[in-house]
C-alpha cells in the first residue's frame, strides 16, 4: 500500500478528534459533516494499518490463514467459472437472484484477498465484474416481479439490493486506489450514487422507517457514502431523508406500521428495536439476521468517523446486543425461539463470525469471545479477525460461560424483558416482554425449559422451513398464524380459548408484560416473576418462575408458580409441550375411538384429543422419557380439573406441522386459580447398558399453604419426608423490602423478594 | 502364585495333548473324562502365566491400567459399604434381586483383582461372601416368587442363579489357592455342587434344551465343573443331562417347544443356533445377550481343555459369530433391531468387550478390533484383554471396516439369511432368515436403511422399554405382540391385511425364505435376492435390492423389485416407514375429519389413517426432510393403486407406541403384481447457513420395461434424461449363468445374476 506518510498523519488527527470527543458522549450533529479523518483506503472494515498488520502476520495465524485459504479457493473457483452478470428476472431461488447473490458475496471476499494477497488479479476481477453492473445498471428499469412493497432494481425487493450494496461498498473500498479517478467516477456516477438513490429516496417505504429491512438499507447507503466520502449519503444513513415525512398511520403487508413515530436512519434503528441491555425486540433469530448490517457499518463509522463513537452509542449497546444474544442460546449455541425463530440458528452462522470478531475487537477482549471463535472456527477477514487470531494465538481463550440473566425490552427498556434462569445445565427462558414486532407471537408469561442443549419443555418456534422451496417456496407457511403465533402454542394460560390480545397485532403492540422481580444472586435458588395485567382485559396474570437446586434432589428442579385472577369465570388452559415418551400418570383417562381437534379455531384446530382424564386428587402427577432422561411433573390439581393429552397435526393437510404433543391441564368456570408445578429432571437411562437410573420423581407432595395478594407460599414436601418452603412476594418486592408473615401458625420473617428454605 | 514346576510340566502335557489332537478337528466325548490339562488356578479366564504377564506389564498399558483403576474404585467401595448377602425375596427390580446380582459381579471383579494386585483383602472378601452363601444357600427353598416356568434359589428364575453361578465360578477360581482344602469342600459340598445340580438336573425344563436361557445354566455348570474339577459336571455341561429325554412336544411360556429334537448342552447350544457364518438365529440384539456364556465358558474350555479345541468348533463358529455380530451393527456401531431388539443397543455393551478382546486374543489379532476396543475404552482384565492392551499400546490398531457382507441363517446354513450392502455411508438391512425363535417377527424379506448411523426406512424394533419399571415393569409390552412382531409393522408386503403365517409360531418357524442370489463384488453396484413362498400359502414373493452408486447420481440410491406372484386376487400393502417431514408429493389425496384405526387387527389397529389418495400416473414421487437430509422414493404405479398416509398410534391407550409415520401402496384385487421402487438421499440443508443443497430428486422416471419369470428389467432415468437398465435374473441367476434376452428390440447379453448399464 501507498500513503504511509498521510496514514500517520491521518493517525494524528484521529487521536486529536478523539481527545476532543472523550467527555462527550452525545452525538453533534453538525459536527458529522465538517470532519474529516481519512481519505485512504482500505479503510471501512479493512484498514491500511490492518492490510499492514495483517501481511506482517500472515502463516503464523492458524484459524486466520485457515479462513484466508478457504475464501481463496472460494474466491479462485468463480474467477474460473467466469464473470456472469444476468438481466434481473427472478424471484429468490431463481437463477438470476442467486447469481447477483453469490457476486455480492465473491467481489466483497475478492477485494479482501486484494488487499491481504496484494494480487493484482482479485483487484482486476472486481473492477470487470463493477464495470458490468455500471453497464448493466444503467439500462435497468425496476425488476420484473412485483410482488414486492418496495421493488429493487437488480432483484424483486429493495431489501436484497441494500444486501448488495453493503457488501459491494466493502469490494469497492479495497479497490479504489487500484481504480483511475475516471474509473471511480464512472461506477459512482452510473452504478453507485443511483443505486444508493433507488433503495433511499426514490423507496422511502423501504428506507424511511424502523425496521430490519431499513437498518440494511441505511447500512447500504452509510457504507457507500463512507467509501465515496458522501457526507450527504453518509447524513442520510444515519439520520434517514431529509425533511420526508411518511403517512404514520400506513401498514406494510405483515401489518406492521409504515413509520408510526416519523423515526428513520440508522442511529434511529439502534435505538428502537434494541433495549439499553441489549436486547433486539423481534428476539434472538431476527436479531442475528439484523446484526450484520447493524455490525459492519458500525464498524466502518469507528474506522472512517471515529468522532461518532458509534460502539458508545446509546450506552454501547451494539456491543451489548451482541453479549445479549449469545446470552440467548442453549448450551449448544442455538438461539431460543422466542417469536419467530427457526431451531437450530445457532452462533456458528456467519453473522456471529462478524458479531463475536467485533465484538471482541472492539470491546474489552473478553476471553470467552475467543473459545466461541475457535468453534466457529473462522474469522473475518479484517482488523478484528486478525485481533481474533491473535488471541487464539496467544492462548487466551477462556470458556464462555452463560450465566442466568435477566434482558429488558424497548427502546428504554422499559417494556418488560426475557429472564433466563441457568443452573448445572438446567436452562428456563422466560419470556415477559412487548409485543416483538410483526415477527412477534402472542405469549405472554410463557416459558421454555431446557437441559444440556436439549428442549424439555418446548416452545414451538415458527412454522416455515426457510429456504426449503417444496414447503411454500420456504417462505412462511398458513400455518405460523394459524398455530405458532397463537397462544395454545405456547407454555403459558389461554383464557376461554382465545389468544392474548385476541391474536390482535394492533392491541399486542400497544402492551408489554411488567417485571415482579429477577434475582440471581444464589447459585442455588434463582427466579424471575412478572406480571401481565392486559392480554386479557380483566384478568391478571403473575407468573413467579424459579430454578432451584436443593441438597436433596438429584438435579435443579423448575417450580412455577401462576397466579391467574379475573373479575369473571373462565376457562384456563395450561399446557405442558414435553417431548418423548409417556412413562406415567397418577389420574385415570380416557382414550378416545377416533382422534379429533380440540376446537375450530385460535390454534386448538391444530391439536387432537389423544386422551382425556380428571385430576384424581390434590397433586396431578405425569412422568416421560425423553432423550434418555426422566422427568416429572407434580402439579396442583383439584377434582374437577381435566388433563388433556393433546397432538398435533390436526387440519394439518400439508404435513405442515410436527406431531409433537402436550399435556394440557383445563380448569372451566374459575375466576381465580394458581396454578403450582415443579418439573423435575431426574436419573438417566443408557440404552447399552439398559440400566435405568433414578427413575422416579422425588416429590411426594406439593402444596399451596398461601396464597394473597401480598403472598404465595408453597411447600415441597421429598419422597423422603423432607419439606421446603418457597414464599413469594406478588407486591412488595424489592431486594431489601422486609418481610414477617404467619404461615400455620408459624412466623416467617425475612428481606428480599422471595424466601426458601 | 506358587507351582511353577508343576506349572511348567502342565505346559507339555498340553503340547502333547494339541500335538495328539491336531489332525483331528471331531472332539472324542470319551477323551474329555480322561485328559487331565491344569491344577493350577486360576485357569478359567484369567491363566497363572497371564496374572505373571499382567504384573510384569502393569503401569506401562494404559486401557488395561485405567480399567484396572475403575474396577478397584468399584470393588473398593462395595468393601467400605459391606457384605450384604439377604434372604431373597424379590422379582428383578426388587432389593433382594440387585443385591445379589451386584454381589456376582463384585465377586468375580474382588477375584481378579486379588490375582492381579496380589492384595489379600480381595481374597478375604471373596472368602468371606462366599461362606455367607453358603450358610444361606444350605437353607434356602424354592425362590418364593412363582412366575418362572423354572424357579431359581437365589433370584425367582433359574436363569439369575446360573448367571450368578458363570460369574461366581470366576471368583472361585481366583481365591481357589488362598482357600484351605477343608474351605474348599465346605463350599463345594453345600454351596456349589449343590447349586449346579438344582440349575440342571433339578430343572430340566430350564436346563436340557436349545436356548439361550440353557446356555447360561450350561455354561454356570461347566465353569464350576473346570474350577472344581469336576468331569461330571464338565460332562453335563457339554452334552445336557445323561440320559434324560424330556416331552418333546412341550412348550414354555413364550410358545416355544421345550426341546423338540431332544438336543441339550452347550454344543448343541452352539451347533443350533448359530449358522456356519456365526449368525445367531434370534438376531443380534439376543446374540449379544447370549455372547457372554458362549465365550466365557469357551474360553475357560480353552484355558482349561485345550483337547476340546472349542474355538475350533464347528468352523470356528464362535469367533465368526463375533465378526456377524458387529457387522450387524450400523454407523454408530449400534446393532440393527432385527426381530425382538431394543434400538441403541450398541457394540459398546459390556458384552461386546468380551466379545472383541477374546476375538483378537484367540482368533488372528485383527487390527480392526483394537479400534473398537479403543472406543469402547476398557478391557477385560483377563489374559485376552491384556493382549489387547498391548496391541493397542503397540498402535497395532486400524479402523474396522464394515463391508457388504451375506450371513446364511440355520444351523447348516440353510435356512435364509440376511443380506447387508454398504456403500458410502448407505446401509440396507435385508432379511430372508427363518423365523428366529420366540423372539421372532413376521416380516420375510424386509428391510431397513440406514445412512451414516441414521435410520432412513425404519423397522420397529422390539415394543418394550427394557428395565424401564414404570413401563411393564420394564418387560415386553402387549403391543410387541399387537404391533412390533406384526407384518405390517415392517417394510415387506403384508397380504389381505393378515400378517405372514397368519401370526402364528407353529407355522412360522416350519419356513424359511431362500437366497437367490448375493453379489457385493463390485463397489458400484450390490444386490441381494430372495424369494419366499409360504408366508401366504399360494402367493410367492421374489425381493430384489440393490445399493447403486451411478455417476448421475450424488449418492448411492436404493433400488427394490417386489415380484408378487399368487394363484387369487388379493390385496397388498406395501409401507415405507420413513421419518420426519413430509416435502411433497405427485398425488392428490384427502385428510380426514377425524382420525381413525386403519383395521381392527393384525397391527392395523394401531396405526391412524391421515390422508388417503390415488396414485396419479405411472409413477408416485414422495419426498421427505430428514436429519438434515432430503429424501425421494419414486414407484412404480398404476391409476387405481391408493396411497395412504399412516400414523402409529392408535389403540394404544398407555402410550406404548411411537408416533412414527408411514406412507403404504396398496393395490386391491391383484394376482401379480412387480413393485418396483427407487429411494435416493440426496443433498443436505444447514439449520445455521438455511441453505438446501441438491433437495429435488434426481429421478424423472423408472419404468419395468420387462417383467417374465426368468427376469425383470427396469429403466432409471434421470432429469437429464439419462437411462440406466437393471436386469435381474429371477431364476437362473449363478454367477456364471448366461443370458442373452431381447427388450424393446433390443439384444441384452451378459454373465452373472443381473445386468446394469
């Protein structure tokens, strides 16, 4: 590279900027555009100081000349196959949608190897490839498909052209000192600017709004602008189009508003959907689909814009999200599906290459970051792969570890939040937080329970098999709304057969479940309680869930506590999605001649009656076998409750769903219930040895011994003759608040939210 | 250990012996009484010079060591807690039951030690339980509980005590020295001899028959007699009870006869149920089951009558059946659940460390063992398992490949078989064995596939959770008998709805089919062929499968011909039991309101009817997703043949079934009919990257474009219009027959059992 001379000098002037930024955490406006730091290139994620310190390094980094070597071999096999740049035609999964794909991807991996390689050829490949598309581009009308809100020029929608933009700005930035001025003008004039144009102003729909789709396109133009020096394409990434306001009463075709409040642009996009902890509104799996243009231009505004202290912002919550998110999967990595969420996106993809490389880059070099890059086992190509690999190098990894945590949700994070309960591999997510967008489902106070990277107590998840074209073009099937969004398929109260908010997006988003409580402080008796006053108008809902591990259990149990009261009778359905094998029940059922659904509508269309039985006495309890564990269920039951067994697949023509089933316990006609239940994991089977294992449930009795508005307390009482005591407090609740009650004639007297003993 | 001389004298004698014998493979009943090898203890499994071999190795062979080490800690505890030796009282699962059972397996484990560590303490222990037994035993009556056709002492069956016995016999020999003659004739006089006799000549009906039951109370009778020195008691075990003859038409509670042919002992344990290729005739779940008598008495035998060349017997039979056995296991070394077989039973049983130590010590050190020894990560502690020790520390080791293998079933070798091809990761499982005793299913010419370890077309396996107390009290299930063993449970033709021999035991095991022909001696293409002609008397069933690998195609496809020949009309059904989800299919077909049984009997009423429709053209196109792979069957059909989507579930009021699917062919009304199916793997989807790869069949159409009594001829051909034929010889199929037939004008010639091109 040239410019050593301008890049110390660059460097000066960048520490001046900083010194003069550093007591002010507040963003000036004005300020963006009257500073100027670097003109050199490389210089969005690829520095010139990085190139340098990259070449210096490179066959003594193992997983950075690993990734090296497979994004050559990657790279060479299309420069051999040819350069091919098609008229737009498709929709995805059509030929030329997956050609301008896989060119997106190959100039911004080529441009990288021209840098890192300082081979000619990458630099030659992605100028001829860039001089087609300015051919090409030029001549474009919108593309042929019109199925989108807001159609993009090179595929269907504008969402895919910002894609191509944010990665084609990266190919361009690496080759732009190997360009002639004329060159540069000719792809900024007919390729760039125009293109930065049709995603932005001439597609407000797309880009003047909150929404994953709009942080893509202010990506796009942010970047764009970053690599021509556009101070006006760099103003309007982050600040939206100037002085446009849109209809804030207009809807997209998911249902979600156009732009309600009038906010745009990026920093508008950070501050939305992400809490002050971290947290991503429409949860962990759109949250690692979002994070990649949220994450590169992030890092080629500290690159080029360093007085912007973008990783600050907001009280450095992109850094934060990135913690959150890994925070929010099992112990495998998979993300939990909270809302809509594929099983099985785990943080291997490669957007947590990008997150967990800058993250640890440009955060405080946590150790953990290092062992969940080893994993992955690539890094990226640029300054904070290289950070990475030296790191790995030196041996620094140290393993991450999960620990329980309690998220907030909304832009203050003041709309409730996810609590996530750890202990010895057991794992409760707990999910009391706003409506999450379009993306969102209707489940207030629900739950997940996992162990060792295994459900136990499931959450369904979406209902669509992405990219998987014989199953509705992998789009998202009839039968997301239809069962997955609704509440009946979820680990959480359904009143009278009917969804929160009556599966209405308009009431859900206007409402958000509210924290009791979180604490973590004891390793062994962890909870989380929050309370959910409006997803049935008159009814409220408290739900107090702990993971507790005692001395004289096998493994943490999970005791949960739902305390449901309403100014009328209802029904209450509370169901229990377990996986695997029934072992046994202490109630009598009946077994039905013929399978049919349990309802007509809301998601009870969806589940068959297998089983139908009544509570044979003050405890219900049902034992199952699953992934050669045992686990049971001891709940508080009277005589006139009914247990379901439900499956599901009914109106199911497609084989749309997976035959999963639950177990639903039904209480009609009640204004206030409380619902007490402890799942206990216990023992382990071993098919070779065909030695089962502590096969049997430890509790011989649970028990409500109060329960008022101010208090619930519960006994848990061992096969052995051993009793506990869990109290809760429903109001009071503050970590110092004290507490003294009578219970059987006996006093309890403590501070703190809960007591047990 | 002391008498080196005599030790040394013991030695030539032997030489002698195996120099007299050499040319002499038939075994001389009257010689056994009269050569007199060893003295010496210990001489069962653990040899004086193998104790002298193990000392002098110790602390320099790591798997011998670190199994040394786990078995002290467990030895070691069991001393700290103490002797327990209770009067019995419980079925399995109760106290009395597990005591002392954990008490045979302390002993024998106390008794090595003592030899290896040379620690008294071990010795003493033994000692000292063993004199409890025997001031119990001289006291005991019948076992209390009555539910076994043969009542045991110590447990409720004879079967317990006489596993108690093969290992206590271990125990015995290794303290044999350290014991004062007049201890020595105290237990043998009211503890051992005694013993022996009630699980033989006191129970007959246990002892004198062909049965893996039978083989435990021979081999307990025979390790005693070798300890003891006892010929009679050797006698006994090799050649059943002198001169008794029992009812021959007798049955026990399984419906099995008693002793039909009036065979006993353990050569005639060894010469029934294995065929000449070591395929043990119930199959590999119960094969594994019945190994440890087999070779431990064996290899006692050996230790102690080399004379008896028992290794030797009948070919070799039980070395060979050790290599059956784990090529009858998948991917993952799990055996395939072949009649009667728990799935996840696997080659890392206890068992099978036996199995593989004392096929490499005593049969030709086959390197390949050693890797499944290492994987199994223990040894026994016995001369065998230092063998393998050493050549494992020696990095003797190389993988164990698991080829294409036939295994003829019968103890002459014909009587069926079953027929395994591999190739690439795929694995089909074809049975055309005999009916496989009472633990038998009605499935001729079934089949099972597998690719990498996963099922891809599933057989049932066995209905039962095996110790698993809450399920049947872990013993077979009624569905094993209404479902599991039940044609239609299985991947074969099931005929008017009525299972193979109508179900019935008698009949069954009169038949078996026959081999037509095996060919694995070319990579690309394996087939193997059957025919069955009594499961439905007058109708003949000729199967045909072959593993192809064609350059056209990713991965090797399955191709199956069912040629069904009958003298009536009569309807067929013919399921695929695949796995998860459903992707598409070419034919229409309706779901019904309300799920009902597909029959009332015959396993039909266990399985739901979820959609029913008619074939659309010449061929019905299935595809499916699993395990992250993509699935297609294409078949042959015609416009009247149905198409039913099933569900197993139904009738089964306590949840004894999975919930697996099956897609079924039914024809209605049929003499002949050629069923001829493709099933291809192909492609992968990635849950992290959402990408599918390769999710489409790659087949357009398969055609029979010739089907005759002599052969059968179908077409493949492929989306790119590429056509292959396969010819298979229905008769006259030796591998040098020769044919020359005309199809479509066309002149086929070729040598062999089929033609592929």
């Amino acid at each position: 590279m040239k410019n050593k001379i301008t890049s110390k000098f660059v460097y000066i002037l960048v520490l001046l900027v900083l010194f003069a930024c550093k007591n002010d955490n507040e963003m000036d406006v004005d300020s963006v555009s009257e500073t100027k730091v670097s003109q050199e290139h490389p210089k969005l994620i690829l520095t010139a100081q990085g190139v340098k310190d990259i070449r210096a390094q490179l066959g003594t980094i193992p997983i950075f000349d690993k990734s090296l070597q497979a994004v050559k071999e990657e790279v060479n096999a299309e420069i051999e196959a040819g350069i091919d740049v098609p008229i737009p035609k498709d929709y995805s999964g059509g030929y030329t949608h997956s050609r301008h794909k896989q060119n997106w991807f190959t100039l911004q991996k080529a441009g990288l190897l021209y840098q890192i390689l300082d081979d000619e050829k990458y630099a030659k490949y992605v100028k001829d490839m860039l001089m087609e598309y300015e051919a090409l581009y030029k001549t474009l009308p919108l593309h042929p498909k019109t199925r989108s809100y807001a159609r993009g020029k090179l595929f269907w929608q504008c969402l895919n052209d910002s894609n191509w933009l944010v990665y084609v700005s990266q190919a361009y930035d690496c080759i732009y000192n190997y360009l002639t001025e004329e060159e540069r003008n000719k792809l900024e004039t007919n390729l760039f600017r125009p293109f930065a144009d049709h995603i932005s102003v001439d597609s407000p729909q797309f880009y003047q709004r909150v929404h994953n789709h709009s942080t893509w396109g202010n990506a796009a133009v942010g970047m764009i602008g970053l690599v021509m020096d556009d101070e006006e394409l760099i103003n309007r990434a982050l600040y939206g189009i100037k002085d446009l306001k849109l209809d804030t009463k207009e809807k997209d075709d998911d249902g979600g508003f156009l732009n309600k409040d009038g906010k745009a642009g990026f920093l508008a996009n950070i501050e939305e959907p992400f809490s002050p902890d971290g947290y991503y509104n429409e949860g962990p799996y759109y949250q690692r689909y979002a994070m990649y243009p949220f994450l590169v231009f992030a890092e080629g505004l500290h690159n080029v814009k360093p007085e912007l202290k973008i990783f600050e912002y907001k009280g450095g919550v992109l850094l934060k999200s990135i913690n959150a998110l890994l925070n929010l999967s099992d112990a495998d990595g998979e993300f939990f599906p909270l809302n809509d969420g594929q099983k099985g996106m785990s943080y291997y993809n490669n957007a947590l290459v990008t997150a967990v490389d800058i993250s640890y880059h440009f955060g405080d070099q946590d150790p953990g970051l290092l062992s969940i890059a080893k994993e992955q086992d690539k890094v990226l190509l640029d300054d904070s792969g290289l950070a990475v690999a030296l790191g790995i190098k030196e041996g620094n990894e140290k393993p991450f570890t999960k620990k329980s945590i309690n998220l907030s949700d909304g832009p203050e994070g003041k709309q409730g939040g996810v609590g996530i309960l750890r202990n010895q591999g057991i794992e409760l997510v707990f999910k009391y937080a706003s409506q999450g967008s379009s993306h969102g489902h209707y489940d207030k106070l629900s739950y997940s329970l996992y162990e060792k990277g295994e459900e136990v107590i499931q959450d369904y998840g979406l209902s669509r098999f992405v990219n998987i074209e014989q199953k509705g073009g992998g789009n998202y099937l009839k039968e997301n709304k239809t069962w997955a969004k609704q509440t009946i398929a979820h680990n959480t109260i359904t009143q009278n057969e009917t969804s929160h908010f009556t599966g209405k997006y308009d009431i859900g988003s206007l409402h958000h479940s509210d924290l009791n409580y979180f604490s973590s402080e004891y390793d062994s008796v962890q909870v989380v309680s929050a309370i959910e006053k409006n997803a049935y108008p008159g009814t409220t809902m408290l739900r107090t869930m702990a993971i507790i591990k005692d001395e004289d259990f096998e493994k943490p149990f999970m005791l949960d506590i739902m305390k449901v009261t309403s100014a009328t009778a209802n029904q209450y359905d509370f169901p229990f999605y377990y996986f695997g094998q029934v072992l046994q029940t202490n109630f009598k059922y009946s077994s039905p001649e013929t399978l049919k659904p349990l309802g007509s509508k809301n998601g009870y269309q969806h589940l068959y009656l297998e089983g139908l039985g009544k509570a044979s006495g003050k405890n219900t309890k049902f034992s199952w076998f699953s992934n050669n564990k045992f686990y049971s269920l001891t709940t508080v039951t009277n005589t006139k409750d009914e247990l379901l067994f439900a499956r599901l697949g009914a109106n199911d023509p497609e084989f749309n769903l997976r035959r999963d089933p639950a177990l639903i316990l039904r209480t009609k006609n009640s204004k206030a219930r409380t619902f007490v239940s402890v799942i206990e994991s216990h023992g382990s089977y071993s098919a070779v040895s065909e030695s089962a294992l502590n096969s049997k449930s430890n509790i011989k009795e649970i028990k409500t011994v109060l329960d008022s508005n101010a208090y619930t307390a519960i006994t848990i009482t061992t096969i052995n003759g051993k009793t506990k005591l869990f109290i809760t407090a429903n109001t009071n609740n503050t970590k110092d608040s004290e507490h003294n009650i009578k219970i059987n004639d006996k006093n309890y007297e403590w501070s703190g939210s809960y007591y047990f003993k």
